[in-house]
C-alpha cells in the first residue's frame, strides 16, 4: 500500500502550497472557485494559510488536550502581492514542525486513531495543500498536477477518516448513510499498484487494501480517483477523468453524496 514518507509529506506540502498560491494570484481574489462554489479564491488562501499556521501551533506546543487547541487564527495580508509569502511561510512553518522529532511526540490526533497525533496532522496538511491546490488550479483554470504516489496515499487517509471514530462522532448523518448490508465498493488504480476495497456493514464502511470483487468497480488514474472521491471531479465523465465504472454505479453515486469530507 501507497504511503509517503515524513520527508516525501513535507515537500509536497511545501510544492502543493507553492502550486496554490501561483494559481489564487492568476485567477484573482475575488475569483469563484467552482469546486468550493461557497468560496472565493480570497477565502481559499486565507483558509489553508490559517489552518497551516494553526495545525503548527498545535504541533510546536505538543498540545494533547483538545479543549487547549488554539482559538486564534492567523490573518491574511490584505494584499494578492503577499500570499505568495505568506503561503510560503504558513507552509514551511507547518513542514519544521513535523519534524522527524516530532512524528511520535505525544499530540492531539483529531481522527481519534491509532496514528501519532503529528502523523495524523502531517498527512491532513498534505490533503489540504493537495485538493484546495486543485480547487485553485481550476479557479485559475490550470491544469493540477498530483503525483500519482501522493494521490495514493490520500485516497488511503481519506478512507481512513471516514472510518474512524471521529467521523462517527461528528460527522454520523454521513457515518450512518454509509452504513450497508455487505455493499461492496473497489478503487484500483492504473498508475499505481494500489486498490482500496470497501464493504458497508451494518456497524459502520470498513476499508482494506488490495483488489477483491465488488458490486462497483471504479478504475483510474490514481489521482482522478482522489479527485473523484473528494467530489472536485464528476463521477461518470470518464472521457475527462479516466475513471471507468464497472458495476452499481448508484452505489458509487451514493457513496459520494453521502460522504461530503472537505479537505478542511
């Protein structure tokens, strides 16, 4: 299974952040991101410079008790001429603070899993920089360019966050939608060796790595599957996508409306 190493995490974090604020400056701030439709590219550089600054702080301070998490948020320049710095900054500061000293310290994991609270925070960041990278990219109308690895890993933590006990704490009108009888639902990708298979039982979506038969079968370029499951691209336009549906494509369609995780 796809996963990234801390120094592979941290640059991407660094590349994707660097990504964004090419494209937020290119479209404008007050640019409609269709992928976000509630945001402008104004609110898309302030969110993920503010959680990047936020997720830090957590870090830098190895907080472990949640009501002690920081209630500040950084501000945004005023300017488009500053993100590009700012987003630098708000970006490095989060990749030092996960630093190799810091991947086991005690710290707040908000999955509630078996993950180190800074290993968790790590691959969020990741997911952050990586899918509103591509709500800016297409702000600005510009191609997005996610590595095929990068994408793997995200589609792993990204199943994983729908699985944890977190989700069914805050999120249990999706938990509970996603919720089945034995439904079964295959990811594989073509540019990796990776598949993600999930069964819907009725005690809550588990998720496994490896190719096993399903009721819908979605094959694809590793990153149009991430794309596809963080909704950014449709389900069945396979000529812009890559992905191919083999099966219940309702099932698959009722999975995507019923699990509305945001990068954020």
């Amino acid at each position: 299974m796809t996963e990234l190493s801390a120094d592979q995490a941290r640059r991407a974090i660094v590349d994707h952040t660097r990504q964004l604020a090419e494209a937020a400056i290119a479209a404008g701030p007050g640019a409609a991101v269709p992928t976000a439709p509630e945001w402008t590219v104004s609110d898309l550089v302030a969110h993920i410079g503010q959680t990047q600054h936020w997720v830090a702080e957590i870090i830098e301070r190895r907080i472990t008790d949640p009501t002690q998490l920081p209630t500040e948020m950084a501000t945004p320049p005023g300017s488009p001429s500053e993100w590009r710095g700012w987003l630098t900054e708000s970006a490095q500061r989060v990749a030092t603070a996960c630093s190799d000293d810091a991947l086991d310290a005690p710290v707040f994991n908000a999955a509630g899993d078996e993950r180190s609270g800074t290993r968790f925070w790590l691959t969020s960041m990741v997911n952050e920089a990586v899918i509103h990278g591509f709500d800016a990219a297409n702000a600005a109308n510009r191609p997005a360019d996610i590595d095929a690895t990068v994408a793997a890993a995200l589609i792993g933590n990204h199943l994983t966050m729908l699985s944890s006990p977190t989700w069914e704490l805050q999120r249990s009108e999706s938990a509970h939608a996603i919720r089945g009888t034995g439904q079964t639902l295959l990811w594989q990708a073509t540019d990796t060796p990776d598949a993600w298979f999930v069964e819907r039982r009725p005690d809550g979506a588990k998720w496994q790595p490896g190719a096993r038969p399903a009721d819908v079968t979605l094959t694809g370029p590793a990153s149009a599957l991430l794309l596809t499951l963080t909704r950014r691209l449709p389900l069945t336009d396979h000529e812009s996508t890559g992905v191919t549906v083999d099966g219940e494509t309702a099932l698959a369609q009722h999975w995507l409306e019923n699990t509305a995780h945001d990068a954020g």
